[in-house]
C-alpha cells in the first residue's frame, strides 16, 4: 500500500491532458535521414519541472488483469493517463477495457502494433503496421467518445537508426496524410522510467524511483 501512498501524493495537480495538447508531429515539408534526424530535442514539450505535475503514461496494454487495477487506482485518486496500448492485444475480450480507459476520461493511444524494435523492420512493413494501429486507435476513440487528438510511442523509443534506407518520421507523415488527409499523428517520448516492467519490482523500487524524480 506504500506504493499507492506515494502516486497519490505525486497526482496533486495533475494535467496530463492539456500538457499533451502541444504539438509533436514531424515537420511538413521536411525528409528525414537515417541515424542523422536521432533525436527530438526539436520536438520537446515544455518542462514541467518545478510545476508539481507529472504526466502518467502507461505502455504496452491493454492487460486482462493489471490494466483494470490501474484504471481502479487511478479511479480512487481521480487521476488522468495516457494509455499507450500494443493493437495486436486488443480483442474482444479486452475491449471492454479499452472503452473504460476511453469512457473514464483517459486518453487512448498507440504503442505500435507490436512491441518489437521498428528499427529492425522493413520499410513496408512498418508503414502497414502504423497504418494500421493508428486506424485502430482513432476509429475506437471514435466509437467510445475519445478525443480525436492521436498520440504514438515508439516501442523502446527506437526510430531513426543509420542502418535503415528510410526514416520512421517521413513515413509517420505518409500514413497520417494517407489515412487522416493531414499530418496529426503526435509523438510522445518520457523523461523518467519508473522501470515498473522489471520483475520482480518491489515498493521500495517504486519508491526510490519517484524520489529521484521528486530530488530533480
């Protein structure tokens, strides 16, 4: 229960939704070149630091079991996140959790289809993935009443890398204005791994890692 203590202490003020409001897609009019465009200095959001608010987000879901439980404690605390869910785990046996992360007023978006590296796919087989997570994500934000905002994670954070013939951004580009006829697929990135996905992780492992957050 220590664990809970402590995320309830760090929501105070929490905005996850209009911080996300600021823009991230790749530029128009701009070609992107493998293991040159590496980084997204360019593309960073306002810091919050000092402001007493923190962003959740949440990766790789929906999960049967632990995507309820968080959506309950987030509900116990009256907290907002953004969930990023992997599309090939959506079916219809969690789709009613994906209309509650939508309908409990939290923002869906996408993970990518898969969590594998992009940066070991092809060209064509990426740009058919993303086209078809980011359909899947506006089309359920559509259904459940969600925002029309859309926000993807690169798996690992991986994109860009030198040993590809093509860059991951232009090809975000094609399949937003290909799908959305406009470029408005928004990516986010995060500044701190509460490093939740190793096993075992204990409350003290919680704790030390909002700690360092909180000493920034």
């Amino acid at each position: 229960m220590k664990s809970l203590v402590v995320l309830a202490s760090l929501l105070i003020g929490l905005s996850a939704q209009a911080e996300l409001k600021i823009k991230q897609f790749p530029d128009d009019g701009r070609d992107y070149r493998p293991g040159v465009d590496s980084g997204f200095e360019t593309y960073r959001t306002k810091s919050m630091l000092n402001t007493k608010k923190v962003v959740l987000t949440f990766d790789d879901g929906p999960h049967i079991i632990n995507t309820p439980k968080t959506l309950d404690v987030l509900k116990k605390y009256g907290a907002k996140a953004t969930f990023f869910v992997l599309t090939e785990n959506i079916s219809e046996k969690t789709m009613p959790i994906i209309k509650r992360i939508v309908q409990e007023g939290h923002i869906l978006a996408s993970h990518h289809h898969d969590h594998q590296n992009n940066n070991g796919k092809s060209e064509a087989q990426y740009k058919q993935e993303l086209e078809k997570t980011v359909t899947l994500i506006a089309e359920l934000n559509a259904k459940f009443g969600g925002s029309n905002e859309l926000y993807y994670r690169f798996p690992y954070g991986e994109y860009g890398s030198g040993k590809l013939d093509y860059h991951h951004f232009n090809v975000m580009k094609e399949v937003s204005n290909n799908v959305f006829q406009e470029n408005c697929i928004n990516f986010a990135f995060w500044d701190i791994d509460s490093l939740d996905w190793l096993s075992p992780m204990s409350e003290k492992d919680i704790v030390s890692a909002f700690r360092w957050w909180k000493s920034l």
